[in-house]
C-alpha cells in the first residue's frame, strides 16, 4: 500500500491518517486524556510510515515516536520523552472474532 506513490495513494493515505488521528481524538476527549496507545494488526504491527503519520496528527498529545523503534516494528514506539507511551501489539483478528462468536453461540 505505501509502495504506490501515485497522487491518488497519496490522498488516501493522507485521508485514512487524518480519520484515524480525527476518530482518536474524539475518544481521547471523551475519555479526558489519554495514557497509552496501541496499534495492532496488520497496518498496527507493519506500517511504520503510517502510524508516525497518525502519530503526527496527534501529537498535540504529547506523542513522540522513536524514529528507530517505529521502523524496526518494536513493541514499544514511543519516544523516552513522550508524554504517552505508544505500543505495537500482535493480534489474531479472525481468532478473537471466533472466539467471541464461539462464546455467544455457546450462551
């Protein structure tokens, strides 16, 4: 997806990074602040270049990536210095939704 450097590609991502960052700032407000954030699946755990564009937006926040711990996908993103700590978590998507589907088919 980031290989594709055609101004449409651009715009999307753009797009996607400014709703992502948008959506988490309506529930860091409702929340009333914001301890930690975490990226899962596959953009979450590959995506360097779009969660320090996320991150970018956010960082109003408080938020600081370490440039290095970001690009080598590193369980922990953030900078020393940064306000919140930002994670990188590992998910099963397709397991989680079978296992909540299991547990209400099985009630």
């Amino acid at each position: 997806m980031e290989e594709n450097s055609t101004k449409e590609a651009r715009e999307a991502l753009d797009l996607f990074t400014y709703q992502a960052a948008r959506q988490a700032g309506e529930l860091i407000t409702s929340l009333g602040g914001l301890d930690g954030l975490v990226f899962t699946a596959g953009i979450g755990e590959h995506a360097p270049a779009i969660r320090a564009a996320i991150c970018e937006r956010l960082a109003w926040m408080g938020i600081k990536l370490s440039p290095q711990a970001n690009a080598a996908n590193e369980s922990t993103i953030s900078a020393p210095d940064s306000a919140v700590e930002v994670r990188v978590i590992p998910t099963d998507e397709e397991l989680m939704i079978a296992t909540h589907t299991r547990s209400l088919i099985n009630k």
